[in-house]
C-alpha cells in the first residue's frame, strides 16, 4: 500500500488583510452598537458608521435591518438609526 504525502501549503496574511473574525457580522454589529454609546443624541449616521467601521453602506443596512426586525433600532430617516432600548 503506497502512503501518500499531503502537502499543506501555508500562506502568511500579510499584515493589511483581515482575517474572518475581523469581517464578522457579529464583531460589526457589536462595533456599530458601540457608536450609539458613544453618541450624546442616541443616533448614528449610517454613512458616517459606513466610513468609521471601513465597510460598504450595504453592511451597515444588514445590520440595521437585523436590529430594527428584533426592536433594538428605529430607522428616523434613510441614513439615520436611532437606538430604541
């Protein structure tokens, strides 16, 4: 019986890309939450958490969608979200 060599070939990540923790919906939205605590008024600007948080604007609306749904948030306006708790 011939035993056969696996080779795992190991990339380094250069220090620039993130790694899949670091892109989770679960770590943005515990990062987006962190701006409502952070704001006197209780409201985020989508587009200003879009550029703080480094993500596209469409993250930003999956997590919006996901915390108005449970009741955690209130859209006031297209680009504004109130924390609602």
């Amino acid at each position: 019986m011939a035993k056969k060599l696996l080779l795992f070939l190991v990339t380094a990540r250069s220090p620039l890309e993130k790694t899949r923790y670091e892109t989770s919906l679960g770590l943005l939205t515990k990062k987006f939450v962190s701006l409502f605590h952070s704001s006197s008024s209780g409201t985020v600007d989508l587009n200003k958490a879009s550029e703080s948080l480094a993500v596209q604007k469409r993250r930003i609306y999956d997590i919006t969608n996901v915390l108005e749904g449970i009741g955690l948030v209130e859209k006031k306006s297209k680009v504004k979200s109130m924390f609602s708790i």
